[in-house]
C-alpha cells in the first residue's frame, strides 16, 4: 500500500468513480445492471471519466495529462510518479504520445506494448482486464470532451460532455459493447441539437480506433473486434466485408466478384470516385455523381492478370472517396491462389455397388458395405464397415487400387465418423499382407505386401469430419515411390454392429499438387505496326521429354504461334509476337498472351500495343472553382472519333483539384467526361492553381488549368462566455477566438478590455499553425467593491482585420447583503436542523460566488450559547447545511457575519432534549462456569422529547436483548441483559454495556460488568429430613448445590429436579421457577410439593407425603 497510508475516501476522483458505478448500474440498458465484459471495462471508464470532469476547473488545459487517483497512489508500490500516472498505466491526455491507446488494446490477441511511451511500473494484467479496457473508453470520451470544450469553451463544453454521457446511458442496449455506447452518444447528440456535435464527437472516436466501420464482438468478448480510423460519412458504403475469394493458379477464383451499393445520405449530391492499388483487381466503375438520397453499384472483380499469380495470400485495397467532404471508405480485395492440383481419383459413393478399384475383405463375421443407412455426408450411399455378429470381433478391410506412376505431392482427403467404435492400434510399421486389427488408413506402395498407418481413426467423432492426408512425408519417411499398384487401406476392427461399433467413410479424393510452371517474359509496351516482340517462355522444371504449349492471344492487336515446343531438358524457348498495323485511330490496347499445358501452371503476360496514328486531345474544365463546391464537369475531346474504346491517363499537379486516374472514350465517340474534385482543405491557404493534363501514348497530349479559389475566409470570430466572476481566478478560460479555416502559419491575435478593473488579457494571443482557434485566457480582478454585476467589451483583432467585439459580463463577489431561512421554535438541544443562507450583491442578485469569511455565531436571552455549523463553503451564492444549538435557551438569534455584510435570524427557543439514565450503573455477579445468568437493565428518558438508544457488550459472552429502542419521555425501557460463562475460564472477567443515545449532554453511557466465575455444578446435597412426617403436612428440606471437589457452588441458579418414593419406588417432579404444585394420589407412589424455586447456594423446599402408607420414604435431587 502506500506508504504513509493515504485514505482514498479522502481522493475525490475515487469517491466519484464509486458514486458512478452507481449511476452507470442504474442507466445503461434499463437498469439490469452491468455484467458482461466489455460493459464492465466501459463501467470502469465512465466513472474514471465523471471523477476527472466533475472536479476540472476552468483554468484546466483540456488537452494536458491528467492523473486518476493520484492522491491515494503516492508511493503505492514504491510509485513516485503519482502525480503522473495516477493508478492507471497512462495518464488520461489527448495527446497519444502521452497516452497511445486505441480500440486494439483491448483484445489480447491484438494489444500493444506501445514501446517507447512512458507507462507505469505498477499498472499491469490482461488487456481485457475491466480496468484497462476502462482506460481507453475513458481517454476516448477525454479526447470527445477536449473537442467540445474547444468550441463551446471550458463551461458549456464540458457540461454537455457529461450530458451526452449521460443520455447515452438511456439510449444503450443491455450491456453494450463499446461501439454499441459509442452509437448511443451519437444518438444523444442527435436527440439534443438533431446532430450539431457530429463532427466533434466522430472525431474522438476515430482518432480511438472506433471510426465507422469498426467493428466489436459481443460485449462478452473483446477477442476478434477490428479497428477503423475512418469518419462518417454522407458517402455510405455496403456491405461493410470486403471481397475475399480463393482458387488455384490460374483461376477460376470464387466468389469472381463483389458488389458494392454507394448510397448518398446527405441532402445535396455528391460525387465520388473509386479506385485500387493492384494490377490484378478491376473495378466496374470509377467516379460518378449520386442524387440526394441516390445509390449506384460499383462491381469488384479480379482481372486476368489474377490468373499468373503464383500460389499465396493477395491484398488490395479499393477506396471510395467522397469528393466534396474528402471523407475515405476502405473496402479490402484479398485473394488466397492455392496451388494448381489434379484430381486423380474422386470416390463420392454414388452407386450403391463399389467400383472396380475396390476389394472389401476382413475375418469372421466382417460387414464392409456400400448402404445409404446411417446418413451418408453428402450423397445417397455412403461405406460403412462393422460386425454383423454382436460379440463377434471382426476386421473389415475395405482397399482402393491406384496406378498413381510418376505422380508427386499426392494427397489424400475423405469424410469419417464413428459409431461410439473403440480405438484399435495402432499397426506396427510396416506390418503384413496378412493384416492388422486396427482403426485407421494405411497405404502400401509395393501391391500390398507391406502397409503403413497414415491416419489413424481411433476415437473419432459421431458427426462427419474431414481428413486430409498429405503422403509425401510418410513415402519420404519409409523410402516409399509412387507407382501402378498403389494401395489405400480403410480398416476397422470391433465386435458389435452400427450404432454399438463401426466407422462410416465418404466422398474420398485422391489429388496431386501441381509445381510445374510457366512463366512468360517480354517487353512491357510495344507500337502497332512495329517488329515482332520476341517472348520467352520458360519451363520449371525442365521437362523430361519434349513438351508441346498452346499460346493465345486476347485480341488481333498481337498475335502469336498456335504452340511451341520446348525441347526435352530445355528451360526455355523464344516466339514472337506479331504486332498488327490497323489503320484505325485505336489508342493504346490492352492484349493478354498466355501459354498452356497438361499438368503445368498456365502463364499469362500482358502487352499494351500503342497505336501509330496519332490525335490531338484537349482538356475542357471551368478557369475558376471554389473549394469545397460541388465539383464542376470536365471533358476530354479527341481530334476525330475513335474506332475502340481508348483508355485517357489524367492527372492533375495540385491536390485542391483532384480528377480520376483515367476516363474512357467510348467506340465512335470523341469525347469523355469527368468530375473535378475540389476538396475542402479548411486552410486558410488562399488561391492556388491546378493544371490537369490528358496523354495517351504517341498523342498529343492536352491540358487545361484551373484557378482554385479559398473557400475559407482570413478573419476570426469572438466568442465569450456569457459571464465570469470575481472568484474565477487569476488565469481562466472565458471565451474562443476562431478562424475561418486552420491556420497555415502561427495567426497573433490583439486583445484589449474596455474596463481593467474588472478584466485583463495578455496583449496577444497565439494560434498556432495547424489550429484553428485559441482560448481566450482572462486575470479576473477580485476587489472589494460592492459593484455588482459589471459588463467587459473585449476587443480582438488578426490578420489586418478591423476588430470584433463581444461582451461578458463580471459577476461581484462581495456579499452586500445575506438573507437567512427561518427558524422554527422550539428546538432541541444538539439537534441540526436545517438552515440556509443567501448571499446578494448590491443589486440583490444571488452572488455566483462568496468572499469570505462568513461566520456564523448565536445567543439567547442569557448571553453566548454553544454554537456547530459545518465549515461547508458557499455554492452559487448559497450556504445550506444542518446547525446545532448545544444547549438550551431562550430568544436564540443566529447571526451571520461577512466582511462587508451581517445578517440575523429570527429569535427562537432551544429547551432541553432526552436524558438518559442507567439503572443498576454496574453488575457484579459470581456465575459457574458452564452457566448463563440474565440480569435487567432499565433504560429511562428523563427529558424532553423522543429518545433513541442503543446498547452492545464489549465482550461476546455479554448480550442483551432488545439491542435498541424509542423512549418516550418520562418512560423507561427495560434491557434483558444476559451473561454467558460456556466458553469462560474460572476467574474474574470484565466487560461493559455500552448504550448510546441522542441525549447530547451525555451520548454514551458506559455500565462495568466484572463476572466471578466459579468451579461448575457436579452435585446437589440434601439436608437431614426428620422422620416421620405426615401426610400432607408441608416440611421444609434444604439442597446444596457442591462442585466436583466437595466446595459449595455459590453462584449457581438453575431448575432442580426433586424426586421421592417409598422402597425405591417412585415419581419425579422437577422442582422450577413456579408455583407449588400439588401432589395427587396414585396407588402406593406420593409425590413431593414444592413452593418456591432454588436460589443461590441452597434451595429450602417445603414439602408434604399426600396419603402414604408407612413404608420407608426416599427422596433424590438433581440439576438439570
């Protein structure tokens, strides 16, 4: 802990955090409270986040490090850095090289270390641990809070973070996750202002990792979520996965494609463009313009450049921009080539007889069936293998022959499942043609003579299950080669019948993986008309006889052999390529060469053939635009119409005029329009200029330029906090100086103040480059004047601009006056009661805040009485807490003093409250051990009013009953006090009965208890009994209670049993606290009488003989 101790009820951030999982419990979901993970980190984090905004100040820098528990963490652990940390791993900052963490670093799978960034020595656990995943719900609604508070000021903004928070509670689901909490602040921000925080609040989120397309897990989970960094956006992009497809070398990929919906959510049109980063995806569209509330498709697909991938993982990433809020959504474009593979045997069991590569063999009463019993995986039939004796133990063998010469990477794949069948095996290795009990899938390579385990099928699953076998290793392992009389052997072995025993096998493949390739090289571009392209197709690996390859070719552009001939041993062999001249203005073509062969990957090589005839372009676009407008149409024209369709290159020099990468002209056409993206920079940058060209080889190419014009304007804007007040402080926030855009270098701005009595400034102020405001940081002048509320013109001017002007007003401090409660007479000594106190200015306005001191003091008819107030401060003008007067008087007046004004309440009376008294004031008792002895206590109000008590043993072997109560005046109360001596030693014990009670004259009343305990009970001794007696005539009989060495057990009380009889013979009767009972007739038996109980250390008995015969009487005494 820490060292000295420090008490966290006296660190108000810890106080609040408690008193938040309160309200976090109450709020989020209804009320069911918090109990799933994810939720339970956000509970963590909200009460962080209320403790840290309740108690900032106005003079707080919104975007400095601020520890949680700094107080009570001094030297925890040995932690110096209290001031810093706090109890937290970072401090709570905006700034992430203070404290980096994002989404990611609540998953474990996914959480950074963040190397280099300064972390607490003592913060540690698991990233789903509820405190850290609090922290970085915590810093993300800090860094929402800095972005509110930067442009509604220091007071409304962090006010309405907390509101946001708070209404986001309401509108969560059952224990959200945090994106879930994230849409339910939007919402709250939506409800409130229909939305005016958006963009503050979407940019806490996506600076956090929790951008829009972010996604979470169930909140009992943080495992699996994916971060996003991406802002919302009127451009609305659907479905959120990506495209992810999969195939072997050279294609077909499923699934070919993916189809995405645009859809504009805005109230204006917007434009947008689409675009890749790799050679092997095409998009269907490229840009285009959406309608207010309009959608549109744009198609992913892999081109054919995806087919002469080689085999592995493939990444592209497809962008959609919205052009007019420069806003980015990403979709991904992954691809998984897997090697080419050949299947060579495919068993799907789709008749109910096995075919010819089959023989099913096995001992004793084996079943090895082809039977659409016991639900086949996929087809009709499947093969199952069983006894079809119970009790009869039985292999089955089912074999499959495969002429499998010259293959490699061969590898086996099949369906099974068991029937609760037990584990047999495995075989040994090899073992021989005459078999093995075993469950499993062995190959023999030399026609069955010898076999080898290469899966075993022990213990398998009730539901089908895929295996995949890859052989290489094991022939590797025994020397093995592929050949004609390849052998696979399903076996089973067990002594009962499907559904006791039994394995069922399915849809089996046999496959081998392809690595031979080709692989096509030649020049990248080549000119119509020009010399034949020499190609050179190379062979991996060298082919053991000569190898014929087909070659295509996509279009007329190029054309190239029907095949060639690579030449056993050879690598490589040479081709041309044959370049068409056509006479038609075509521009530049896209033609795909590619070469086949049997059991070879297939190649492809694109060539782009430029034309030879040449054209003119021209570009069209508006001389002037503004930024941020809807983005005007541009136009590329060719000198006359061209005969295909021709793919034009644009680019543009300057990124405040943005064009697509390229536009097409379609067939006989000669012109192709675009859209010129004018992106909102929000600089105040000024004009800047933007040439946009258009090439296609061997043209001419054209270009036109554009003047961009700032939408953003050099002037700033003032705003003011409505009011301020004396006590504010020497350095506060009161108010934001704003610029039309973010600033390109350092903007100074002048401040003056029409009245520096009230309020002063710095003479300049400073926004920095990258910014686009500055807080406005006053000195509040604290006087003594009784002035009331006073109203400051501040003046601010920048950039050469004439100066804006805004007002606040300053609130006094200084109590000209008091107005007090009233006070209800009588009241009771040392009772509170409430009283409040108003502070008012000159103008009788409640002060929003009070100079001090104020004290309070009261007296009555006889001068000063005893006085408590609490030493509470003023808030908003106002001081209510509950005061005592501690004794009674008469005329009691309260009068309040401040340091300019003094105030009285009205006269009332304060009598006398309860007063208790204790009756007896101590016990002394001797008690034997093993015993309990019960006392009265009697508890009297002799004052005024109701009095309440309570009262306790100091020891546990002292307890009373009731433990509490109300004693009306003038009444009494009476206290079973009890004494226990079971678990006391013989000797002196002490303790006290402890009573409270609100008699503030005397509010504890302790009462000594000293307990001799004595040497238990082990016999009782009767006194001489003089003989005779008469019937029914009373005589008087003494019994002793002794311990076990004889002594008298002078504390015993008790119930004795007294007994009595004639010759031996008799009746019990138990001598108890209660009348004489009387004695009744029955045949020769006479029963004793008694009249009062046994006290003390001898109980003396009156007894009588009711009608006895003269026999000898008898009588016995024992304890109970």
């Amino acid at each position: 802990g820490t060292t000295p101790y420090r008490d966290g009820d006296l660190d108000h951030e810890i106080v609040i955090h408690e008193y938040t999982h309160g309200l976090s419990n109450r709020l989020v979901g209804g009320g069911v409270g918090i109990y799933q993970n994810q939720t339970q980190g956000m509970g963590e984090g909200w009460s962080d986040f209320y403790g840290l905004c309740l108690l900032s100040e106005a003079t707080d820098d919104p975007n400095g490090n601020y520890a949680a528990g700094a107080y009570a963490t001094k030297n925890f652990y040995g932690l110096t850095e209290n001031y810093y940390f706090g109890i937290r791993r970072y401090p709570y900052s905006t700034n992430l090289l203070k404290n980096p963490l994002t989404f990611k670093d609540i998953d474990p799978a996914q959480a950074s270390s963040h190397t280099g960034i300064a972390r607490s020595p003592n913060a540690g656990g698991a990233a789903n641990q509820v405190h850290n995943e609090g922290e970085v719900w915590c810093v993300t609604l800090w860094d929402m809070r800095a972005n509110l508070i930067a442009r509604h000021g220091w007071a409304a903004g962090n006010q309405l973070a907390l509101q946001l928070t708070t209404d986001a509670m309401k509108l969560c689901p059952v224990n959200p996750n945090m994106l879930q909490s994230r849409d339910a602040i939007i919402q709250a921000d939506l409800v409130s202002s229909s939305g005016a925080n958006r963009n503050e609040l979407w940019t806490a989120f996506a600076k956090r990792g929790m951008g829009a397309s972010a996604s979470s897990p169930a909140s009992s989970t943080t495992t699996g979520l994916v971060e996003a960094y991406d802002f919302p956006d009127y451009l609305n992009v659907t479905p959120l996965t990506g495209l992810a497809a999969a195939g072997t070398v050279g294609g077909p990929f499923t699934p070919a494609s993916q189809t995405f919906t645009l859809t504009n959510t805005g109230a204006s049109p917007l434009n947008w463009t689409a675009s890749k980063t790799q050679p092997w995806t095409a998009l269907s569209a490229a840009s285009g313009t959406l309608a207010a509330g309009g959608n549109t498709t744009v198609v992913v697909s892999f081109n054919s450049n995806a087919n002469g991938l080689p085999p592995g993982s493939y990444t592209d990433n497809v962008s959609f921009t919205n052009l007019a809020s420069g806003a980015v959504i990403s979709r991904s474009a992954s691809l998984t080539v897997d090697p080419y593979t050949i299947v060579v045997f495919n068993e799907p069991f789709a008749a109910a007889t096995p075919g010819s590569n089959w023989t099913f063999t096995g001992t004793n009463t084996y079943r090895t069936q082809v039977t659409s019993a016991n639900t086949p995986h996929a087809g009709t039939y499947h093969l199952t293998m069983d006894s079809s004796v119970d009790g009869s133990y039985s292999r089955n063998e089912a074999t499959l022959t495969l002429d499998l010469s010259g293959r490699q990477h061969v590898q086996l794949s099949f369906w099974a499942k068991g029937f609760s069948d037990e584990g047999n095996g495995p075989p040994t290795a090899p073992f021989p043609s005459t078999g093995y009990n075993f469950d499993g899938v062995a190959i023999s390579a030399d026609g069955g003579s010898n076999w080898y385990e290469v899966q075993g099928l022990r213990d398998i699953s009730g539901i089908y299950t895929k295996y995949v076998v890859d052989l290489d290793p094991v022939m590797t392992a025994y020397g093995l080669s592929y050949g004609a009389n390849f052998k696979f052997r399903f076996n089973q072995y067990d002594n009962y019948a499907i559904s006791t025993d039994g394995i069922a096998i399915d849809d089996i493949v046999v496959s081998e993986t392809v690595n031979n390739t080709l692989a096509l090289s030649m020049v990248e571009t080549a000119t119509e008309g020009g010399a034949p392209v020499t190609a050179t197709l190379s062979v991996t690996p060298a082919p053991a006889a000569d190898l014929t390859v087909t070659l295509t070719s996509s279009t007329v552009d190029a054309s190239v052999p029907a095949t060639v001939l690579v030449p056993a041993g050879s690598t490589s062999v040479t081709f041309p390529v044959t370049l068409y001249d056509d006479p038609v203005l075509d521009g530049t073509q896209v033609v795909t060469i590619s070469a086949t062969a049997l059991s070879y990957l297939t190649s492809f090589k694109t060539l782009l053939v430029h034309d030879n005839e040449t054209a003119t372009l021209a570009v069209a676009i508006p001389s002037n635009a503004i930024e941020g407008s809807s983005p005007p149409q541009g136009s590329i024209s060719v000198s006359e119409p061209v005969a295909k369709a021709v793919t034009v290159m644009l680019v543009s020099d300057n990124a405040s005029a943005q064009v697509p990468a390229s536009v097409t002209i379609p067939t006989g056409q000669t012109t192709a329009l675009f859209s010129l993206a004018l992106p909102n920079d929000n600089l105040i940058n000024g004009s800047r200029s933007a040439t946009v060209s258009a090439t296609v080889q061997n043209w001419t190419s054209g270009s036109a330029t554009v003047t961009v014009l700032d939408d953003e304007v050099a002037a700033i804007t003032l705003t003011m906090n409505a009011e301020t007040h004396e006590s504010a402080g020497a350095t506060t926030a009161v108010g934001m100086v704003t610029l039309g855009g973010t600033a390109m270098t350092p903007v100074t701005v002048t401040l003056t103040s029409s009245d520096t009595s009230e309020l002063t400034f710095p003479a300049t102020i400073t926004i920095p480059a990258g910014q686009s405001s500055a807080a406005v940081v006053a000195s509040i002048v604290d006087d003594t004047d009784l002035d009331g509320t006073q109203t400051v013109t501040v003046s601010a001017s920048a950039l050469g601009n004439p100066a804006v002007n805004a007002d606040i007003a300053v609130r006094d401090n200084d109590a000209a006056s008091f107005t007090l409660s009233p006070v209800a007479s009588p009241q009771r000594e040392g009772a509170g009661f409430p009283f409040t106190i108003t502070a008012l200015d000159v103008n009788g306005l409640t002060l929003p805040a009070v100079a001090g001191p104020v004290t309070q003091t009261a007296a009555g008819d006889a001068g000063a009485v005893s006085y408590s107030y609490p030493a509470a401060t003023f808030a908003n003008g106002v001081w209510q807490q509950p005061v005592r007067v501690m004794a009674p008087a008469t005329n009691v007046v309260i009068t309040v003093t401040g340091p300019q004004a003094t105030a009285q309440s009205n006269a009332f009376d304060v009598t006398i409250g309860p007063r208790i008294s204790v009756a007896p004031s101590s016990f002394t008792l001797d008690i034997p051990r093993q015993s309990a002895k019960t006392r009265t206590l009697t508890v009297t109000n002799n004052g005024l009013g109701t009095m309440t008590w309570s009262a306790a043993g100091s020891q546990t072997w002292l307890t009373c009953t009731p433990t509490n109560g109300n004693v009306a005046q003038g009444q009494s109360a009476t206290v079973n006090v009890t004494f226990n001596a079971a678990t006391l030693t013989e000797g002196t014990s002490t303790a006290q009965l402890n009573i409270t009670s609100n008699d503030y004259t005397n509010p504890a009343v302790a009462v000594p208890v000293t307990l001799n305990v004595t040497a238990p009970v082990a016999s009782f001794v009767w006194g001489t009994v003089p003989s005779p007696q008469r019937v029914n005539a009373p005589f008087p009989v003494t019994v002793t209670a002794k311990d076990a060495g004889g002594a008298t057990v002078t504390g015993y009380e008790g119930p004795v049993t007294l007994s009595g009889g004639i010759d031996g013979s008799g009746l019990r009767r138990t001598l108890l606290n209660s009348p004489t009972y009387s004695a009744s007739y029955n045949s020769a038996r006479c029963f004793p009488a008694y009249r009062s109980p046994l006290q003390e250390e001898r109980g003396r008995k009156r007894l009588c003989l009711r009608r006895c015969n003269s026999r000898p009487a008898s009588l016995i005494a024992s304890g109970f």
